[in-house]
C-alpha cells in the first residue's frame, strides 16, 4: 500500500526540549520532522502534534514550531497518543485512514502510538529516519516490533516521494529541494 497526500494524516510524537536532546541523534529527527511538516503543509496533508506532559519535559522543539497546525500540539499522559481522547478526535477529524507518524522515543511513544492507531484500524506508517530514542539498540527494537505488528517501517524520502506521486509538478520540484 502506498502512501498517498489524500489519504495520510502526520503525527509528530513528542520532539519536546528537554526530551530531544538526549536523543541517539537529535539533529537528524529534528530536521527530519521539518521536512515532513513542510511537506505536510505544502499537499494539504493535516497534522497532529502531540506532547507528552509538557510542564515537566517542555514545548515542542522551537524549529518544529513554525511549521505546526494553527491549534498548536496535544497535551497528553498516556505514552500512547492513541490513548489521548483529544488527539483521536483530530486524526477521526481528518477522514483520512492513513496515519504517518515520527518522533521520540522510538521505543516508548512511538511504538505505543503506531501499534494503538494500527489496532483502532488506521494504516500506519513509522518514518524510521525521523525518529530516535536515546539507544540506538531501543530504536532497532522498536522497528523490529513494529514490523511484527505489520505496522510500516519507511523512510523520510518514501514518504515525500509517494506523497508527491507525480514529478514536473511545482511542489515536486519545491519538495526535491529541500531533501536533494
């Protein structure tokens, strides 16, 4: 199954200041997720930010910020954003089945997040290079997991790509940019 723009929703999972940085690589799953914001925000792909107890951990990452949804992120206490009521409603909101979600950590909110969604009947899609834990061993895991749970494991440049589905367009040309 392909990823389609019409048919996906993003959740960007937790990318939080006091949580990113002690990441296995916090760089790449930072610029990474812009990508996937601006990539999002240019085809009309809806977003969902979530938060994992913000008082304690912080805001979501300042680069991040720019490019997220006007309604800003979702608190939550659950590990898994399939839990939180409030971000249900967002994804349920969408009409869209598909569900492409990155962040941290890989092997706690992530997995929980891609597993639950997968359970409620969403196709999920984990973009491996836009998420990290602070073992890069966790993150292994978490990928292995997810592919048992018949959860997709894909890559930033499979999202953009089946996203675009079409090169010569002015958002081809404007997406390839920014990963070339």
């Amino acid at each position: 199954m392909l990823m389609r723009s019409d048919r996906s929703s993003l959740l960007i999972v937790d990318v939080q200041e006091r949580l990113a940085p002690v990441m296995s690589d916090p760089r790449r799953v930072i610029h990474n997720c812009t990508l996937l914001l601006r990539a999002a925000a240019r085809l009309a792909v809806p977003v969902v930010v979530s938060e994992q107890y913000p008082k304690g951990i912080g805001p979501t990452v300042f680069d991040l910020r720019e490019w997220m949804p006007g309604e800003g992120a979702v608190s939550k206490m659950h590990f898994s954003a399939a839990e939180e009521p409030a971000i249900l409603r967002r994804l349920e909101a969408t009409g869209r089945p598909q569900v492409v979600v990155a962040g941290i950590e890989a092997h706690i909110c992530v997995l929980q997040s891609a597993i639950g969604l997968k359970d409620k009947g969403y196709d999920v899609f984990v973009v491996a290079d836009a998420c990290a834990s602070r073992r890069e061993d966790s993150e292994r895991l978490a990928f292995d997991r997810l592919r048992a749970a018949a959860v997709a494991v894909v890559s930033l440049e499979m999202v953009l790509f089946e996203w675009l589905h079409v090169a010569g367009t002015a958002e081809f040309k404007e997406l390839v940019a920014l990963v070339k």
